[in-house]
C-alpha cells in the first residue's frame, strides 16, 4: 500500500486511474485510523471543543461548543428573504445558497470563538434528516474540512440536536427526562433515558404540528414562515371565535393535525363564500388554541400515566423544536407542569430554531461513547430519532 502511494502503481503495470484510485484509499484509511486514534483520545480530555455546521433546511448555521455546555461562539445565515417570495422553501435555492455560505459562517464561528481551525478538537455535522441537498452541502463540506485537518468527524441527528439545545439552556439537565418534540416535520414525544438513547412514545399519524401552522398561515395569506406569523397575529386575536374538532387517535400519545387542518380550512372557505370579512388575528388565535391543547393534554396524559405507573414519580419535562418557541404552547406547557409540580426545561428562544450550537452539544455526547463518521458518511434525509 505505501510503495503505490509513493508511485509504485505505474511501475507495477497499473494504469494511472488504478494507482490515483490506490493511493486515494490509502490515504483514506489513514485518515480514518488518525481520526479514531484522536477521537479516542478526546474522550479523556477535560475541556473538548467542537465547531459544528447545520444545513438541514434554509439556515446555514456554525458554532463553537466546549462539553457540550457551553457556546464560545453562535453564527445563523437565515434563508428567509430568499423564500418568503416563494411562500416555502425552495429546495435548489436552499442548497445553493448553503454552497455559498458554509465557508463564511465557518470563518465567523471561529473567529467568535477567538479560534483557529487547527484549535478546534473535533468537527461535527448535521447529516439528516432534512433537504438532500442542503444536508449534502454541509456533509462535504467538513468531509473536506475534517480530511484535511486530520481531525474526527461527529455524524448528528438533528432532532437529537433539538433535544440537546436544552443542555445549553440548562448546564444542570441530566437525562432521564421526557421530551416534546415539535417541529416543521416533527411532533414527538420521546424518553430521553441517556444520551443519544431515545424511547418513543407518542408521534403524529398524519401532519406535523409546524406543518400545520405553514398550512394554515397559508390560507390565510400569510407570508413564509408561517407559524411564527400565526403565533404573532394569534396574541391580538379572540381564540374563542371558533371551535375546531378534537381528533381522537389510536395510540393514546399520539398526535393528528390533518383533520384540525382541513376544517380550519373549509371554516375560512365557508366566510370567504358568504363574503364575510376574515378577523385573521381570531382565526390564528383559534388554530394555534387548537393546535396547541392537543400537544399539551398529550404531554400531561403521558406525565399523570408515569405518575401512577412509577408510585407518584413524576419525570422531567422537556420542550425541543421549532414549534416550541410558541407562546402559546410555552404557556400551556407551563401552567401545566407547574399544576403537576413537574420541572419544565424549554430552550431560549434563539436555540429553538435551526442553529449549530445544538449540534456542537449533541456531537460533545456521541464522541463521548466513539461514535465518529468515516468518510463514507452520506446524507439520510428520512433519518429517524428513534
């Protein structure tokens, strides 16, 4: 292997693609044995920063984390303005725009971080689930980062990123504790047992609850995002202006949006026909209402069922995702968990959408227990958390 790395291909009577192809593994393997030896050793050392890049969907997102804990640095590039005409996110603008700005918050994390690359321990990425191509952008590109520096590579997924974004909240949360959830394409409820080790309880049969909020947002004519639109426009409104139909599911922790869905819709459907004004702040007052007491009564069914299971032990009680940067929910989730004396960890605001800090900290745990990529590592755009 060595001497055809050195340029013994050729003189063996292999073509020039063959020896390129040989060397091209050998220097491979080297790496990824480089990589192992250097991750092995991080997990004895006291202070680990990682710099990690999230491009999951339309934020072009870096930090720099140490332990898992603490941010040194926080960088977004927000994709908004470049959708908002399209009233969704455009998959091709989405990848291309993170083409153009993984090197730029790259550079800005480390610089916030008062960091050179070559200080950095380890490196991470978000790898799924998400937009194929956004997630593709950023698995190359610290493929490509990490192959030159020699440095291990961290796979995330990243809803577990969302869950962990409660580490940086909440220095002093330790699992076990339940978790919400929500999010654009998620809504979850999940045992955290340990790091990296999720139990499922409870999900949607049909629509997220942060899909629904965009549908709805759209009938009404909102502008992208929609749910933070509806949960803006909902805190001037009357959510007593209407009364939409509780579904009731199979398993007895799951969720259903599509129904609440479709008769919000045919409810504003059928004032358009009679040519009646929309109050549009009492109709997403109303949705988010509905939306927002389903995901709750879950939450406390699952929290009163542990307590009668577990003796009057109650476990800790968690949010995660986008959606839960919602007022409404926050607030229904805290009347709730502080009626049931239960704890309730929520991240800050500007860690409940997409960001690279809660991928440091979920990359801080899994190098702890080894598990590092090779460069082999593709995106999985359905990739589950449990």
């Amino acid at each position: 292997m060595d001497g055809a790395a050195t340029g013994g291909g050729l003189a063996s009577g292999k073509s020039g693609e063959e020896a390129g192809t040989t060397e091209e593994i050998g220097a491979f393997m080297r790496y990824e044995a480089a990589a192992a030896a250097r991750a092995e050793a991080l997990r004895g050392k006291e202070k680990v920063q990682i710099l990690a890049l999230e491009t999951s969907c339309d934020e072009t997102a870096a930090a720099v984390i140490e332990d898992g804990r603490k941010i040194l640095s926080n960088v977004i590039f927000s994709q908004i303005d470049l959708h908002e005409l399209y009233g969704g996110v455009v998959p091709e603008i989405a990848s291309r725009a993170h083409m153009e700005a993984c090197d730029r918050v790259i550079d800005e994390a480390l610089k916030g971080a008062g960091m050179t690359l070559e200080e950095v321990d380890a490196l991470a990425v978000t790898y799924g689930p998400g937009l194929v191509g956004a997630l593709l952008t950023g698995v190359n590109c610290m493929k490509g980062l990490a192959y030159a520096t020699g440095k291990p590579l961290i796979p995330v997924n990243h809803m577990e990123g969302h869950v962990s974004a409660n580490f940086l909240t909440y220095p002093e949360l330790e699992p076990p504790f339940v978790c919400l959830v929500v999010s654009g394409g998620h809504s979850h409820l999940v045992e955290v047992a340990d790091y990296g080790e999720y139990h499922l309880i409870g999900q949607t049969t049909d629509d997220a609850a942060g899909e629904a909020f965009d549908k709805a947002a759209r009938v009404l004519g909102l502008p992208y995002p929609g749910g933070p639109r509806i949960d803006a426009l909902a805190e001037e409104g009357n959510p007593g202006f209407m009364t939409l139909p509780k579904p009731k599911t199979e398993g007895r922790y799951d969720y259903s949006f599509s129904g609440v869905k479709t008769a919000f819709l045919n409810f504003v459907h059928g004032m358009e026909q009679r040519g009646e004004p929309l109050p549009k702040a009492d109709l997403a007052a109303g949705f988010r209402e509905a939306v927002c007491e389903q995901l709750t009564e879950k939450a406390e069914r699952l929290l009163l069922d542990r307590k009668a299971e577990e003796g009057g032990a109650l476990p800790a009680m968690a949010m995660a995702g986008g959606v839960s940067a919602n007022r409404e929910l926050r607030r229904r989730m805290t009347a709730m968990c502080e009626r049931l004396g239960v704890p309730l960890f929520m991240p800050r605001l500007d860690l409940c959408t997409d960001n690279g800090a809660m991928i440091g900290s979920a990359a801080y745990y899994q190098l702890r227990t080894g598990k590092i990529a090779d460069l082999s590592l593709n995106a999985k755009p359905a990739l589950r958390l449990v």
